[in-house]
C-alpha cells in the first residue's frame, strides 16, 4: 500500500475539538500491481492537461469566471486548428452546419418537453410579460429550423458533431441532429460510430467504450416507437463489432441514447 497525501481535519467536523491528521491512501493485491500504477501516475503527471496549459502558456482559469478558460495565443491557435479539423470532417462526411439563436420562448421548450424537464436548471427571464430562456440544447432549434422548410421524402438534412475540455462552465460543442427516416436509423448509427472512431480513436488515440441508454421512467412519445428506436440501436451495436454494455433507464426522455465513455490519463471514464 501506499500513502498519497494527509491533511488536517478536526474531530467530527467541530472547528474547536482536537486537530487531526487524515491520511489518503491505496492498496493493491501484489507489489506489482502497485508499482504499475505507481508508474503510471508518474507518467499522467507529466501529461496532464492542467500543468501542460500553464507551463507551455495555453490557457489559464479565472474566478471571475469560474470554469471559463482564457485561450492565450498558443492556445487560440492549437483550439481553432481543432476546430478547423472537425469543420474539414463534417464537410467530408456530408454534414451542414447552421446558426441559431442562443434564447428562446418557453413555448418552444414546453413543445419539446424540456420545459417539463429541465426549466428549473434553465437561465429563465422575463420579456414584455413572456417567458424566455438561453438554451441549454440545441435539439429544439434544430428541428425548429427543419420543420421552418417544405421537405420532400427523398431529402436529408445532417448538421455536426462534438468536442470540447472536461468539467467547465463555458466549452465548445456541436451537435447532430440527423433528420432520417426510421429505416435510415440502423445505417445512420453506423455512420457516426465511424466517425467517432475515426477522430477519437485514430487520429488522437484516445479509448472509449459503448453504453446503450434506455428508455427512463417519465419518458415521452409512444412505446412502439421506443422499442423499435433501441432495436435499431442494438442491431448498430452488434454491427460495429465492438463491446457494449446496457444501461437501463439511463436514456433521455425523448429517446434512447447511445453514450461514450472515454480513458482518461487516470484510467477514469
């Protein structure tokens, strides 16, 4: 076993009973189990994100606003030359992108069922006696845009992807909304699975595994529609060959949902 770091503690949490010692530690089965991990924290320490941004002058946070990174030149140009990666994927994969607004009525979000869901987490405010708020998805403004147009049946309409940095209040992210029919499911699940493995696997060497979230307690729409929506899911699944695993309940409300979960330096997902 191996002690990791102690701090001061008073007993029962009582700023005027005896100080205390608390001792952080880890234990292993065998010495060599532990001294693997040993060398890999060493390695993850050299590698982290946090230390690389400050000693290369990347970027720096700020508690004036807390969770928002400051992106200093070297920084700027490393973010837009991802971001100029991915436009260059979605381009080549067929995918559109499209801009829309950053507040709507709450109309809008009671017709999608985020309202119902999620209003106490929204920025809500006030205009001229009607209730707004700034967007916390984009999937409502999206198929605002779709449903804005005549559509023909031959026609498919793709837009995005995602990126971004972990745990912050202000990051970077794109989302897909693929409007298809239900038969075009299957093939449009395998499509962005290749996508996903492409940029994440094979050009940054990242590992992640699959979950398959299903339907939750509360959820809308009809249930034929639902079972039919994670068949065509587990078929996609079974199709690509990789490893998956089931969590039942864990989807959204609106649908069922495929999540991935990603290695970190630390071997967390």
């Amino acid at each position: 076993m191996q002690i990791t770091k102690s701090s001061a503690s008073y007993w029962e949490g009582k700023a005027d009973a005896e100080s205390l010692q608390r001792l952080y530690g880890i234990s292993f089965p065998d010495p060599k189990q532990l001294k693997e991990w040993q060398k890999f924290q060493e390695e993850a320490a050299k590698r982290d994100h946090r230390k690389l941004g400050r000693d290369q002058e990347l970027f720096f946070f700020n508690p004036l606003s807390p969770g928002s990174a400051f992106w200093y030149p070297k920084g700027a140009h490393i973010y837009n030359t991802l971001v100029n990666f991915i436009r260059k994927e979605y381009r080549k994969r067929g995918f559109t992108e499209v801009i829309t607004p950053n507040m709507y009525n709450s109309k809008l979000w009671e017709t999608s069922g985020h309202w119902q869901h999620y209003s106490e987490d929204m920025f809500r405010f006030e205009v001229e006696k009607e209730q707004f708020g700034l967007k916390p998805m984009n999937c409502p403004g999206h198929c605002l845009m779709y449903s804005h147009q005549p559509r023909t049946h031959n026609e498919n309409e793709m837009s995005g992807a995602l990126t971004g940095l972990t745990r912050v209040r202000r990051f970077q992210q794109d989302d897909a909304h693929i409007f298809c029919r239900k038969d075009q499911i299957w093939d449009e699940i395998k499509r962005c699975l290749d996508f996903l493995s492409f940029c994440y696997e094979k050009v940054f060497g990242f590992t992640f595994k699959l979950n398959l979230a299903t339907r939750p307690e509360g959820f809308l729409g009809e249930l034929s529609d639902w079972d039919e929506a994670e068949s065509d899911l587990k078929a996609a699944l079974d199709e690509s060959g990789r490893p998956w695993k089931l969590n039942e309940g864990d989807g959204a409300f609106y649908g069922p949902k495929v999540c991935l979960s990603f290695v970190t330096l630390q071997s967390l997902f």
